[in-house]
C-alpha cells in the first residue's frame, strides 16, 4: 500500500518489454540509437509539431532546469507558482542550470498562478539595469496541488507572459494525467495555448525514468543539446530512453495509464468523502489527493503499514486521536481496487 | 561489427535480470529503495571501506563532475591529464559544476600524467591571490589512450597531491578494466594509493546506465547528495539505478566482463600487429586500441559496414590507398572472436 | 535640488583631502598600501572587534554579494526582506556571486523583518536534499524605505538565524545614518546583536565609492578575498580606496556626516508634515523619506528642476491635479537648508 | 625606487584636477553624469567608431572578464596566450564571469600567441556536443612579457578568430604604450584589424582606477550593461569614473603619459644592456622589461629599498652572489631619470 508518489511504482510491462527489446545488440551512443528516429517521430505527430525538436533525459527536475535556462537569461526572473516543483522540490536546480536566474513566486488558490497575480509579478522586473530582467514563465500541470488548468487558463498566462516577450514552459511531469482529464489533444494544451517548451513526463506513469523535453521552435535546439551535455544528462547508452519512450507511447499506452491513475484516484477521493472527519483541501482533478483526517485514521494506515506523506508541519503519530492531519495520497496506474479500499478501510477505522 | 565504443553494446542478461527484479512491486523513491542497502554494502566490501559513502548515478561526466565538484573550490585549479575525459569529452561539465573553477592539463606520454609534470603544474596555482587555488588531482584509468597507470604510479601522483593538500579523484569508467588487468584489488587502485574518489563505471561494462561515485571519506557525503540532486540527477525510481548496479556486482561479473572485454582486446591487438602496414599507437593495456591502417583498410572495413572512428584530424575515406588513417577500436564483453576476426579479414583485405 | 539619492553628493572635502594625499609617490598594490594599516586599525577600534578582517571595494553591490557569497553555499536560500536592496536593486548580484542561491523574501511592515516571519521562512529550508537548505540572513539597516532595526530587533531577528545554525549579514549601506539615530555603539548594533559580517557603506555618505566589508570571525577572510579578486573587485591602486575611508573614518566625520543628513531629513520630513495633502507612507527614521503629494506638487516641483524619484508605478506629471502620487526623496549631508526649503516650497505651491 | 608594477604610481596632476572637478554640486548617479557624454563623445572620437558602446569599470579584471563573458557562452572556449593577464593573474574572473567556460591556451614566443597555434586550438573545439564550443579570442597587447602584437599580426589573429565565426578582444590595459609606441590609430591596432571589443586602460597609465570597455558592434550593449549591474561594477557616484576619464583623454595626456613610461623602460633597458652579466629576457617593445641579473645585484638593489618582483621561481636573496635571477621591472610616466639611474647604479654594484 504504497500512495506515497506515483514514482513508487514499477514500469508497465509494456515499456519493460520495450526496455528489454532495446537491448537487443549493439547501437550508436548519445541518441544517435535507431529507437530514438521513431520515438522523435511518434512525439511529433502526438503533439502535431513536425518541426519540433525532441529530446530525452532521465529526470523531471533534469527536464526542467534545462529548458528554463535554454530561455532564461542569468540575469532574468522566471515566474512560476509558489508552490511549483520548480521551487519546492529541486534544490535550486533552475537557479543552478540558469547560472543564477531568480524564480519570483507567483500566487493563486489552488497551486495555479492567476493572470492577474503572473501580471504584477512581471510588471516589477525589467525596465532597469538595477533589478533583474523578464524571463520565461514556468506552468506546472498538473499543479503540486493536484489541480488543473483548463487550456484556456494556459492560454490566458501564455497572453500575459507573450505581452511581456516571455517564453513559457510547461512542466508536465504529470502532463498525460492532465491531458487525459482535460479530454483535450497535447497540441491544445501546449502550442496551441501558447506554451514554447515541454517537459513531457514518463517516469512518473509507468516509466523507469525518461522524460522528454520538447521545443516548439528548434532555433533553440543546438543550445539545449548543449546544455544537457554540459549537464552531464546525454546519455551514452541512449537507447535505454528512448526504448522506455518508446513503449510508453505505442499504443496510447501512457494515455492509458494516466486514466487508470486518475481513476484511481477518483475512486481514492469518493471514499474519503465519505469518511466523517475526513476533508479535501483541493478538489482533486487527477491523481494526488491532500486530504485532512483525524490523527487515529493515520496511525492505524501507518501501524497496518501503508505508506504515503503526512504533511502537516512537524506532526507526529503521537497525541490525540482527534487532531486532523493533512497528508497527500497519490495514485499511479498500478494501485489496484482492493489496495484502494483498503486504505479506505483503515482510515475509516 | 560496432568498435566504435564500449557504450555501443547491451546490458549484460545478468544486469537486465536484476532490472527485471527491480521492477517488482513498489520501492521508496530517490535512493531509499531497498536494493540499494545491498549495493552499499557489497561497494564497501569489495573497497574494503566499510566507512564510504556510496552514490549512484546515470552518466559517468555526472559522477566526475559531481565529485570533483565536491572537492573543488570555484577558484580553484582540477589538475587533469591533456587528454582527460573531463577536458575533451564533457562539454566543460566540470566546469560548469564546480562553478568555473579550471582545468590545469598536465602532460605525460600515452595518456599518463608525471609526477614531475604534476608537480610542475601544481607549482604554479596557489599562494597568491592573483591566480586560482590548488583544487583536486584527476586519474583517468584506463587513460583516454588505453593505457594504464600502476597502483604505484597512482600512489606517485597523490603523493604529489597530498603535498599540496590536494584531494585526488579517480575517473574510473573502465574501472574493472583496469582492476581485471593490474590484477590488484579495488582497495590497491584507491585508498590505499592515495585517492578519496571514484567514479566506478558500470554503463561500459555491461549495465545500461549507472555510475557509483565512492567518497572514502564520508565527511563531504551531505554536499555530495546536495550537489546530485540540485545537479537533477537523484533518480526519483533509484531502485533502476540500484538494480543495475547489483546485477553488476553479483558474483564478480563485474570483473568478468572486464576481463572478456580485455580479451577480446588482445585478440584484436594481436591481430593487427600480424597486418602489414598496421601500427599500434599506444601498447592497449586495457579494451581500447589506437591504430593506424592504410585507408585503404579502412574503406574495406567500412563498406562492410565496421563501425569505429577514424582519428585522423579531417581525414576521409577517399584519397590514396597506401595513406596511414588512425583510428580507436574499442571493445566491450560482447564482442565474439567472430566479429573480431571478420574485422582483421577486412583490415587484411 | 537633488533629493534622487545620496549618491548624488560629493565627496565631502576631509575625504577628497585624503584621496590627494593618498595620491603622494608610490603605493604597493592590492591593499599592501600603508594606508590600509591605518584603516584597519581604525575600523577594528571602531567595532571593538581586534581579531576582525576588514576589506574594502567600491561599491555597495559588491559589499552585500561577496559577503553573502562568503556565507551561503550555492544550494542555499539567503533570508532578506522582500523590499531590501539584494533584492530589487542588485540585478541578481547575490545569486551570482553566490553560485545560483536563493533569495527567500521574509515579510513585515515598514521595510523590517519579523522574527515570526523569519522563523517562517527558514522553517521552510533545510532537512531533506529536496528543497534549498538554510544560509544566511541577510537585513539592512537602514532599511529600503528608511526605517530603523532597533538593537534589540536585530538581536531577535539573529537569534532566530542562530537558531537554525546560520550567519547574519548586515546591509549597512547607511550604517552611520542608523547608527548615529540609534546612538549606540557600532558594536552594538552588529556583533553584540548576533551580527557576523558587515557592509560598511561610505558611499552614500561623503565618499566617492568604498565600502567596508567586516568579518568578525577572520576563519573566512581568506576565501573573502579569493571572492573579492575573482569578482574583479580588488583595485591595483586600492590606496584610492583606503585613501577616502581614512579621511572618511577620522575625527569621526562619518558620523557628523549621517547626523547632518538626518537633520536635514527630519527638517524636510517636518515641512511635508504642514503640508496640506502631503502624506509621509513611513516613519522616516534616517535620511530618507517616502510621502505622498499631489500631483501637481511634483509638477511644480520638476518643472523647477528638482531630481527625485515618483515612485507611483506608471506615473506621470500629465493628469488630474490632485492625483496623489508617491515619492522618495533623499538627504545627504550636502543639502542645505535652502535647497530643502526651496523644494518644500515648491510642494506647497 | 618602485618598478613594481606601473600600478604602483600616483594619478597624474592632470586627472586629480579632473577628479576635484568631477565632485563639484550634485551629479545623476549610475553613469547618467553629465561628464560621460563628453567621455563618450572623446572615445568614439579616438576610435573613430560613431556606434560603439563605451563603458567605464574600475578595474582590469573587470573590463576583461565582464566584456570576454559578453561574448562567451558558458560552453564555449575562450582562446588566449599562455602567459596572458587572464590565464594568469585574475584568479578564474573569466570563468566565473563567463558561467564556466574554458581558457584554452595558445603557445608562441615572446608572450605572443601565433596564427597557427590559435588555428590549432580553435580546431580542437566546436563540431560535436561532446568537446566545449568555439568562443572568442582575446589578445593581450602590451603582452604580459612586454612585447608587442604589429596591427598586422592582430589582424591575422582576427582573421583566423572570423574564420571559425568568433569575436575578438584586446587586453588593452596597457593600450596607450602599445599605441605609442606602434605609430598607429586606435582604429588601427583596434577594429581595423578584426577586433570586436576592447578593454581600454587607464589605471596603469596615471589615473586612480578606471578602464574604458569599447564595444564597436553595439548589438551587445544591453547586455553589458546589465553583467557589469549584475557583477556589481556600476558606480553609483559614478561621475568619479567618468572624471578620470575625461582627465585621462583630454589633450592626448594619454598618449604623453604612455611615451614618457615607454622612454622611461628604454633608458632602463639600455642601461640594463650595459651591465655584465645582465641580459633581457625579451626585447622590451613597452613600459615593461624582464632581465636577469645576478643574486648580488638584486641585493644590492633590494636592500637599498627598490621594489620589484624577482621572477625565478622559488628564488630567494640568499645564496650564492653569481646565480642569475630574472626579475620584471616596470616604468611608469612617474619615473624620473634619476631614479631609474639609480637603479641601475644599484645593480651595477
């Protein structure tokens, strides 16, 4: 009972096999693998982009913190939300990567930046040599907080950030859960809104660890190659990605898997809201849940051994049984029913 | 027939088989998977240092340039062989990791820093602050040529290290190459000669993608794994990480493969120095030969679809018959004395 | 009728004074000048702090980004206020020089810190490798909208720093208008208070352009200066720096320079205070004021060439009369009773 | 008796006054001071460059490293002399300016880099993403060693820099002795000959600390602008600046200042010719000689207070009196006749 993250999970049996049909004999290294022509291909015609430039790394944090230098200048500001994995959870990898470039946080309910909140934080920058200059704008969707922007949403920042001559980046580690949701095409959720940059995730629905990075416009392509190698992130041994990908993409497998984790997860949320004194903080739109229960609820998942993150700051197991306690549950594709309900079963007590 | 490089074969079914293994069910992400409690201890054991901090990592320019980093001061000078990897080959990856610091190249013949060229070199940073300071040392071994340092001569150079308190790193991406040859421990080639980090590669030898980087002394493990994850390459599904590296290991494969690698080199070595008109440029020590052949050797080879890289600076396969062209021949456990032999009959022509 | 900033004035003549004798023959470079033993000595006796390493550059940017630089690892955040000069007005110079950290923005009224809000934000940094981990804490005094740190409040605020194991940096560009207003010692407004390192700001108060930077733990003097020649700030000819703070720092002309331009912001504050319509945002606690007018008080006033700054965003002189529109206006020591007379008037109408 | 270094004079009467002036009344800070219109104007005049951007910094370092970082990507080469003041004296400012790129270094006698060294080096980078890229070429003129580039062999640099697409920069922080003594325009030695951007000296020449960064292409001159912000190199009072500039330019006092130092090294080096057992290490073309004496003489001069730097590696005034040691000795415009007799008096025992 593992509701952790969805990185807990394993890889899908059908990008393993994919994985193990790379291995097949010998190929040429640093993405010159004969897999990788199909895979470029095959994203392309997903994201109707024929001109687009393709690439894969292992890791999300890897993804990003390379597309956002790829369009930040040092010297700029690099918008995203407050809560964004950008910020959070990469230790200062943008910053790093970007040589120095200064993420300014965004507001918004919801973990998702407002036009209007986007607009005051790009208005205080540029202008001057004295403080920092308009870079790029960063979206993540689906949102730490399990929530979605609508294409229209996207579009609207997008319109701000074009106004101000910014480019825009999508992290979509979660991007198929999005997508699937939204019932929408990865075109109308990215070019199509206005959005330059993609970091496309695998790793997280039913991959071991590949992600790709797609740019609209290639004119930057040369650079970002370079940046991934001067990151340490070009592969040798390319194949290994690209056959992950390349699994994960036949067949509209990842679109699979991503509605499987959503429904998961649905089925996760009908069963908290009908436990007394349980209470969403978010209302969730794909496969993370932040939910509050009472103290004894998480002791007895704990003691039965379910493991997932209670995140209410500097809470402990001990105290009295009432006290709520926020915690995220995610599904991926490999939860089944029965682990569901069992979770379900224990918090009900 | 691909020499091109040791990165151009496939894992080894040993590896796969605990990739497979690996994938079972679900694992606690970014290094807190149960596997990797077996690669520390089976790393420290065969290192013979029970103290080490053991990380992994997916590419061998992040495992160098991670662990110079972690030893080098932004004003600081990495001492490191002319034709070091780090120099040639990583698109200034260190640089960029360790904040600008600055490649000294030091000189020495086929591949192998002096102790007096080091010591020369060393001689010159430090003491004022007008030039960069007196950073870490760099072994590459196997050397970029194919050749090998002796655990003596590994001793010699942080010997001279130590005398300038310089820490010494050793780039072994063909780590077992060399240990299988030298016919000496892990501990012998390390520690025990002197040097605080490896970077100990799997990737070439049998494994898709995964690099140890062993710091004898833990006291700069906390940075290390600051520096890994900011850099984006901490594996949230580590577990693939962890299962290459313990099918690696299991019952010395490692070493095995090392030693058919080898092998399988010194067949092929054999073999050229029967043809006429061959030389070998450096004596192969290890799985990596530098050759020259008459072009007209190499255009045999080539049409019949050999692939390896002719060195020589600009040169094509049209031209004159008898001129020499240089090239690399690298080979990994998986080329057959059948693939090598069809090589020699085309060189022979 | 320059009131834009204090960087607007002269040298005062005591320090030209001493720029023309430090212009007498010969000078070893770098700060081996005779002069800096002087000032050293000074300095030391100043703060009561014998064991302190002092430095000099030229400008206040490089004071703050070298110091913070010397205390925060590149993975860090650095705790400022979100209106403070690292801030808004330094480009990135902080994140740059300090390898790409992460300025956190704490809050508080009046351009001050809270230790509540401080304790906030450095609760978030730290403990797992996932976020950025806890640097230093950076304040400045005089604050950026021209409010006071008592002694005590800097104490609570490094109290909190200590408390999570982090060093406090003071941003002194206008260290003598607070020092002099507080009537405390040096000492106690820094090291007694918990303050680990300086920037002495003599710039904006009589000087051409020197800043003292101040250790008070020498352990990282060394690293300081590798810091300091690197990022280009250690003048050949530092005799001109060391020059004007001596004359700056003798018979105590710094302090009589702050009290004379927080004079002369009290009489400027006071003639606002009678001013219809006029309206003062903060408590001017320095030599720097922050007051809301009528438009048609700033036209009056730039029509007749008074220099300063409308800081109402998107403001112009073309409008209703009565718009209110913000401004900051600047003493130093050199304005006159005239010219803040002269300006009032003009307000007045 | 200081032959130092020509940082170790005075500001020459003429700038001092333009110094005294700079500071009268109040002055727009930041470089919008009414005195960098003239200095603009005069440059360009000089120049004979309408278009370029001119900038003022304080320091050498910093007009090199900030315009190489203009012009280098963090994954590009930087091509300079072995000897040159960047490789050597600047603690990695370069590298830490240019985000980590590399100094790839150039051989030739004399200090001065050859066509075909440069075009050897500028071979090996760039092609493939592996190695790092072709960036811009810098040329020290004065050299580090005292000689002199013609404007022919600057232009056959420039010729082989355009030939792989990169700029070029002159280290001109002894411009005016290269120029004196060359005959030549500054459009000559400058843009005439391929040269993009050039750090122009002041410092060493009879001012306090100011060098003037010359770009003629002005594409790059926002982005200068903001590194020298964002390196903390923009002079809020920056009039002072300004001030010795326009001091430094007016009637050609450059041009004086830098004959009377080169005249002043001849006499030197005429004398030095006329010693036993002294010989020149270079033929000294500027200000700058470096000879080689023997101990006895060096001690003679040092004990009798003359300053100057013995350059043999590890050399100390003890031993035996015939050792020949080397030494740099630099002139000045304030050197007098009498002191440069007086050390030659000195050495001649």
């Amino acid at each position: 009972m593992n509701f952790a993250s969805d990185n807990a999970g394993p890889m899908h049996p059908q990008v393993l096999d994919a994985v193990i049909r790379a291995n097949d004999g010998t190929q040429m290294p640093y993405g010159a693998d004969t897999i990788m022509d199909g895979v470029k291909a095959r994203v392309r015609e997903i994201f109707e982009a024929p001109e687009a430039a393709v690439y894969l790394v292992a890791t999300g944090t890897a993804a990003n913190a390379l597309a956002l230098a790829t369009y930040a200048n040092p010297w700029d500001a690099i918008f995203c939300h407050r809560t964004s994995h950008t910020e959070k959870d990469e230790c200062g990898a943008p910053e790093f990567y970007a040589g120095g470039a200064k993420l300014k946080l965004v507001d918004g309910s919801d973990g998702k930046m407002t036009p209007t909140a986007l607009e005051a934080s790009m208005a205080e920058t540029g202008g001057s040599v004295h403080g920092v200059q308009t870079g790029p704008v960063s979206i993540t969707q689906v949102t730490e907080l399990g929530t979605l922007y609508t294409t229209t949403e996207i579009g609207d920042l997008a319109e701000v950030a074009k106004s101000h001559g910014a480019n825009v980046h999508l992290d979509g580690a979660r991007f198929a859960n999005a997508m699937s949701r939204l019932n929408c095409s990865a075109a109308d959720m990215t070019w199509r809104a206005g959005v330059d940059a993609v970091s496309f995730g695998g790793t997280k629905n039913g991959c071991a660890g590949v992600e790709a990075v797609i740019l609209f416009d290639p004119d930057k392509a040369w650079e970002f190659e370079l940046r991934r190698k001067r990151g340490a992130h070009l592969f040798s041994k390319h194949r290994f990605l690209s056959g992950q990908m390349e699994g994960y993409l036949k067949d509209d497998l990842w679109l699979d898997l991503a509605r499987k984790a959503n429904a998961n997860s649905d089925q996760l949320a009908a069963g908290l809201r009908g436990i007394d004194n349980a209470r969403l903080l978010h209302e969730p739109q794909a496969n993370m849940i932040f939910a509050e229960l009472p103290r004894a609820a998480h002791r007895r998942a704990k003691a039965a051994g379910a493991q997932y993150y209670v995140t209410s700051p500097g809470a402990t197991l001990d105290g009295p049984d009432e006290t709520p306690l926020t915690c995220r549950l995610v599904c991926d594709w490999s939860k089944t029913e029965d682990q569901i309900d069992q979770l379900l079963s224990l918090f009900r007590g």
